[in-house]
C-alpha cells in the first residue's frame, strides 16, 4: 500500500522537569534548533485512506511525542525525558506543537516515542491501556519508535523519522446464510466474543503488549456493524485466550467454538467467514494477515 508523509516542524523547548537544557544556558555556544519530525503510517493503516488507497492521519488528529538522551533500551523515567508529552495537532496540513521543543544539545543522541491516540504516560515501560468497544478509534492505538539515535548538526537540516504501527489487534467477522434463510437473509441482532482481555499493560519502546489475565478484566463485547446483519468488526487487545464467538439472530444463539483459542497478534487482523444455517454455522475459513496482505486460512466446522 501507498503511504503519506508529512513533514513538520515540533516548534520546540526542552521539557526536563526543574531544568534548562544546555541550549538555554548557551553552553558551547549553541544557538537553539527545532526538532523536525517527518511522521509516516505504515503497512497497518488507521482509518483514514484517500481514494488512491494511501493512508493519512485526517485534520485534528493529534500525537504525542517522547524523547531523551542516554540509554536507547530503556524506556525513561519521567525525569529523564527531554520532551514529556508534547501535543502535536494536524492543523490546516501542518503539526503544531504544544509545548515547542527544542533539542537538549548537539553532543548526545536522542531517542523518539510518538503514540495515537495522545497519552499521558508516565510508565512507558509499562503503560496501562483499556479497551472501549464504542470508541474504536480511541482503542486504536499506534505507536512510533525511533531508537538508533539522532543528534543535530547546526549546519544541517535534520529529521527524525517516526513509522507509526498499530499495536493492537483486529478481527473481523463475516456472515452468509444458507437459503433457508430466505433471499434477503435473517436480522442479526448482535455477533459477540466471548471472554476477552479488555485492559493490558503496553511497552511502548518495544510495542509488546501483555493482555491481564485476571478475571474481572475479561468479559463479553459485542461488535460493531459495518454492514448490517453480514460484516462485523472491531479492535481486540493481542491475546489468545478467546475461543467462542456468538452470533444471535431473532433472541437465539448460534455459537462458533474455535476448539483451540484464537490468537489475535499485534499488528494483524484476523478475519472469520461464517455460514450460518439455522441448525448449524459453517466456518469457511479464518485469515490471519497484516493489512494489505493476505494470510493462510485455517479451516473447521461450528455447530449449535
């Protein structure tokens, strides 16, 4: 798939706590230089795609930008963050910042985490994220990680690139009916999974996710409609615990059982087709791929 870039400036002051940087200080005599950030979205888009099928973050979306100096392994303390949190929002084509950014100084690299939605972290080793089933966009998260390390050259323009990805997971359920259902098919009043993680902890400098395994954080979700009664879908947290999923259809359920657990990986959208007849669901096949590719189905059956 085509990707978009946009290049923008994060109009910038350094955001140590209780701290100048060497800039404001003038030591070596350093004059003070913007950090500019060219931002891309990856192979997994977001939701927003042009008619050309590239892929765009859309006016107002905004991010969150990180950085420090020292250990690129390590996600930093708060303390340690050359930039904490700086608000960047697409405005008329362009990323305004909000507070500006400066680079600390021109003698050590510097190491970027931009996320979407935008997030106050302070652990970012382990930060918690919870799932909202009716605010899909807002459970979408990506996150950019530019860790080989950038300093500036005051003679030179120097980027940073931030490849943003989806961290999260996707499904998607598709349903056909057999004719006894009749031409137009049956009204489907929900398609719901059953038994998912819906809070984990994410490591934004490496993008794991880790799913709780605690009880009272799983629970049923029914899915959103894109097409009434025929194509289902919705953001899932990475996890393999999930092995059921409900379709029901006039008050009665028709329950898919996967007999293994499913395995929602980061990054991937699991796509299950269904034949649902009015004694049984026929699993046609179930694809696992990264957006814009296409994955090996698994085949089975589903009963009653």
């Amino acid at each position: 798939m085509k990707k978009k870039t946009y290049l923008f400036t994060l109009m910038a002051m350094a955001l140590t706590l209780g701290s100048c940087s060497d800039n404001e200080n003038g030591i070596g005599g350093e004059t003070s230089k913007y950090i500019t950030v060219s931002t891309s979205i990856g192979n997994m888009t977001r939701v927003a795609t042009d008619a050309k099928g590239g892929q765009t973050f859309e006016e107002g979306d905004e991010i969150s930008v990180y950085a420090w100096t020292g250990d690129a392994t390590v996600a930093p303390e708060t303390r340690e963050r050359v930039v904490n949190n700086a608000i960047n929002k697409l405005t008329n084509g362009s990323w305004v910042s909000t507070p500006q950014m400066l680079w600390k100084n021109n003698r050590d690299k510097h190491y970027f985490i931009g996320v979407y939605p935008t997030a106050a972290i302070s652990d970012l080793s382990a930060g918690e994220y919870t799932f909202d089933v009716n605010k899909q966009t807002e459970s979408d998260l990506l996150v950019a990680v530019n860790k080989d390390g950038l300093s500036y050259n005051v003679d030179e323009q120097q980027t940073v690139p931030l490849t943003f990805t989806h961290v999260m997971a996707k499904l998607v359920v598709n349903l056909t009916y057999k004719n006894q259902w009749g031409t137009e098919g049956p009204t489907v009043d929900k398609v719901a999974v059953g038994n998912a993680a819906k809070k984990a902890t994410v490591n934004y400098l490496t993008k794991v996710v880790t799913p709780s395994t605690v009880a009272e954080d799983k629970a049923d979700f029914d899915m959103p409609a894109l097409t009434a009664n025929k194509k289902y879908a919705s953001i899932i947290i990475p996890q393999d615990g999930v092995q059921k999923i409900t379709i029901t259809i006039g008050g009665k359920d028709f329950i898919y059982d996967n007999g293994t657990p499913f395995k929602f990986e980061s990054g991937k959208i699991t796509t299950v087709n269904l034949e649902v007849g009015r004694d049984v669901i026929k699993l046609g096949d179930v694809n696992i791929s990264d957006w814009g590719s296409t994955g090996d189905p698994i085949k089975g059956e589903a009963h009653e």
